[in-house]
C-alpha cells in the first residue's frame, strides 16, 4: 500500500513538472534514529528531520537517504514520504542537517589533524 501511494505521489509531482526537471523526494523521520553513514560517521538524526530519498531497498522495508555527500539506511517504516505541499520546511530542515553536518565533519578533522590521527 505504501508503494502505491509513493508511486501514485511520484506520479503526480511528474505530472506538474516541466519535463527534463529532476524531481526529488524528501522522507520524514517518525522516530529518533541512530544511523551510520556511508563515511563511517555515527549520527542520531530526530524525529521530524528530512532527507532526500535516494532508492528505496529490500522490497521497500528499507529507504537509502543522502545526508550531504553520505548515504544511509533506515527502516521504511521509521519515515514517511513529504507531500508536496511541505517540500518547502522539508528542504529547510534537510539544510540545517547539512550544515551541523559540516561543522562536525570539519571539527573532526581539525581535531584528528591536530592530533597527527591519519584523515
């Protein structure tokens, strides 16, 4: 059922857009989660945070998220798809995720290059 609303969503933000423009989907966190992104980098993302949606995964139990330049894995069951009309707070919040995401990755590598630790 949640597969067909997505696709039915899709679909219809498809049908708005002119062609050749990308269309991109935001999910919703439902629940505080501690996530490991590709980088190896362990975060805790709050309920309510949003991120894009990269793919989904195993038969659609599992939503891949971009945090930046980094991916990770939640349940699909943990996040719901952002309706258009809340694309809007959805990019904002996705921007301060980004931000507090390069402020940490920079302070870590201050850190590590400070201490002589291999980047």
């Amino acid at each position: 059922m949640k597969a067909l609303l997505t696709f039915l969503m899709l679909l219809a933000c498809a049908a708005r857009m002119p062609a050749g423009e990308r269309v991109t989907l935001y999910a919703r966190l439902n629940e505080v989660l501690v996530v490991e992104l590709s980088d190896t980098a362990v975060w805790e993302m709050e309920k309510g945070d949003c991120f894009p949606v990269i793919a989904y995964k195993e038969s659609h139990t599992k939503l891949i998220l971009r945090l930046a330049g980094t991916t990770f894995v939640v349940p699909a069951k943990s996040a719901a798809i952002v309706p258009e009309k809340e694309m809007q707070s959805a990019l904002e919040s996705y921007r301060v995720n980004v931000n507090n995401y390069i402020n940490g990755f920079s302070a870590r590598w201050r850190k590590n290059a400070e201490a002589g630790t291999p980047q």
